[in-house]
C-alpha cells in the first residue's frame, strides 16, 4: 500500500511579498475558468488553502490603488472577481508593467517526502 504524503496548510511559496505568481494567479482567476481549488491544485497548494484567493487580492488591491479607486466602493468587485473579469481584466492590461515594475520573483519551500 502507498503512503499519503504529508500535506500540511504551509503553502509552498516561502516569499511573502508582493510576486510574479501573485499577478499570474489573479490573471488564471480571470481567464482559465477554473475554480478555486483547481487552481490550488495547479500552483501546489492544499485544497483548503486561502493562498490563491488571498494573492489575488493583493493583485487588486493594488490595481484598484494605481486606478485611485477606493476598496470600499469596488468590494464587490473583488469579492466576485470572476463576475467582473471583463472590468479586472482591463485594469491588469492596463497596469501590467507598473504591477511587475513593483513584483519580485518568488521563492518556494522544498518539498518535504515523508517516507
């Protein structure tokens, strides 16, 4: 019988500033289709993670900051980012090279193979 590796709620990401992976997760949100856990299952993360949701926020925010647009009028807008993908959408293509002029690579964890 195989084991079950160990998954912990440790995302693999170990950067915790604003990254690359940051944006490309928000941009997956936008135009893969794909839900939640399907894209924590893509990036690595454990199925009940927050990470992806977490990290596209981060990407909002920041849009709606260089927009000089307010959270709260926009809440809606980030809490239903998929509803509105066409309105984010323009706002990342828009604000693309100042979102990567401000993001770093990121960094992950190694894997851990419990035996």
């Amino acid at each position: 019988m195989e084991r079950n590796r160990k998954t912990g709620t440790r995302p693999n990401l170990k950067t915790k500033q604003f990254s690359t992976l940051h944006i490309e997760i928000f941009e997956q949100i936008l135009v893969s289709g794909k839900t939640n856990w399907e894209l924590n299952k893509q990036f690595g993360y454990t199925k009940r993670s927050h990470c992806i949701v977490d990290h596209s926020r981060k990407v909002m925010y920041k849009l709606l900051a260089l927009e000089k647009l307010t959270r709260e009028e926009n809440m809606e807008k980030v809490i239903y980012p998929r509803i509105y993908k066409f309105w984010w959408k323009r706002l990342l293509d828009n604000n693309r090279q100042a979102l990567l002029t401000n993001a770093i690579m990121p960094e992950y964890y190694e894997e851990i193979n419990v035996n």
